[in-house]
C-alpha cells in the first residue's frame, strides 16, 4: 500500500513525461522502485544496474528524474494550529560533495538539515535546504525561511535556538542553579523534543542519509523523498 500511495503520487507529478522520444526500458513502477531501494540501501548505481537488467548510466538517468518527484510536499498552516506543538532539530549528513558540506564536528564533510515533525503525529512537516555542516543551527533556521510555514504554531526547539521565536529549555545563569520549577519545565521539554530524533533516527534508516554520493541538489532531494516515505510508512 505505501508503494503505491507513493506510485501514485510520481504520476500525478508528471513521472511518465510527456510519452514522447525514446521510450523508458522499464515502466514507471520499476523505476520508482529503483529510485526507493537506492535510497533505502546506498547502493552504487553499478549494484543497481543489474538488479534490474540495466545499465548503470539509465539508473543515473531514473534517479535523477525520479528523485525530485519523490519529494515531501511541506504542510500548510493547520486549521487547529493554537493547539499544535511542532519539533525543530538539526542533523548532520555526511556528503561527498564539497560545495554543500564541511568539515564539521563529526570529523566528516557533512551538511546540517533542520527537519519540523509534529510532536502528536510524529510525521515530518517540512526539511530545509541542506547549509553546511559548520554552521549552528540557529543560523540554519534563520537562513532556511521554514519559520513561514510555522506561523501561529507553537514550535519546539534545543538550547541551540536561543531567539528564534521558539519554546526552549531554561538556562543556567552565571553562579545561579536552575530553579525547582525550571528543572521541572526542562525535564517534560526534553521528553517531548526527544520525538525528534526519534523521527530523525528513523529516517536514517535509509543509508543514503548515513553518507550521501549524491552532488548539487541531490541530497536535498534525497532528505525530501526519505521523509515522504517515512510518512506514508506511518499513515498507511
């Protein structure tokens, strides 16, 4: 079911083109499934070429057609958004491509990618362009203009969004311990911000996330479509 639910949603963006030319050597199902086990197994295209009985410049040809297609489509603003809680975090993606990473404290080239999830449904409301890696997540944030789609919504964040117009944990001042009241507050703060990085783990299980080969747009369209199957994994 969640394979075709995603099926679906590359035809109706336009996965078959407009049929004319030189027709595809495998129909569209074949070719999504090509662009999904890539990404769920970071495969060479080498590997995938004779999975399928292909050569490896056609399973080039498909992901890069395919792969932006596959992508998430961020959430509007809901209707009931006074009662919804949304989840901010950063993660770190190690890439090849060093246009989009940097060497950053993972001891890798890596790029940073601020991911929303709603606190209730654990499903991904939006990613951000991927920065790289060296760049803290407060300036992720601000650079990615993901606080429009967050607007009347109540969101969620680490001590790493100090004035971005978030709710975040309480700090300590200079010589002064946290008050009994504010150790309470960080302790249900960390309870909820944890489902985050529950979602982000998850999305890792793709291992195209674990180190991307992909350059240019690649890996932004990667994390789209990683988190576009993840929701339909979980509202199927």
């Amino acid at each position: 079911m969640q394979f075709a639910r995603l099926l679906r949603a590359v035809h109706e963006r336009g996965g078959n083109g407009t049929l004319r030319g030189r027709p595809w050597s495998l129909p569209l199902a074949e070719r999504v499934l090509i662009v999904a086990v890539y990404y769920r197994t970071n495969l060479t295209m080498r590997q995938l070429g004779p999975l399928f009985g292909i050569s490896s410049s056609t399973v080039c040809r498909v992901i890069q057609r395919l792969g932006p297609l596959l992508a998430l489509e961020p959430a509007s603003r809901p209707a009931d958004a006074a009662n919804r809680l949304w989840i901010v975090d950063g993660t770190l993606i190690p890439v090849r491509d060093r246009h989009v990473g940097s060497s950053s404290r993972n001891y890798r080239f890596s790029a940073n990618v601020q991911v929303i999830v709603d606190a209730d449904t654990r499903l991904v409301i939006a990613t951000a362009r991927p920065v790289p890696g060296t760049t803290a997540d407060a300036h992720a944030w601000r650079a990615s203009g993901l606080a429009e789609h967050c607007h009347g919504v109540t969101v969620l964040g680490d001590g790493a969004y100090l004035h971005c117009g978030m709710v975040v944990p309480h700090r300590k001042r200079p010589r002064r311990p946290l008050l009994p009241g504010e150790e309470d507050d960080n302790a249900a703060h960390r309870t909820v911000r944890a489902r985050v990085e529950h979602v982000i783990g998850r999305m890792k299980n793709y291992k195209i996330l674990r180190d991307c080969r992909q350059h240019g747009d690649g890996l932004h369209h990667a994390v789209q479509a990683v988190a576009h199957m993840h929701n339909l994994a979980l509202t199927s």
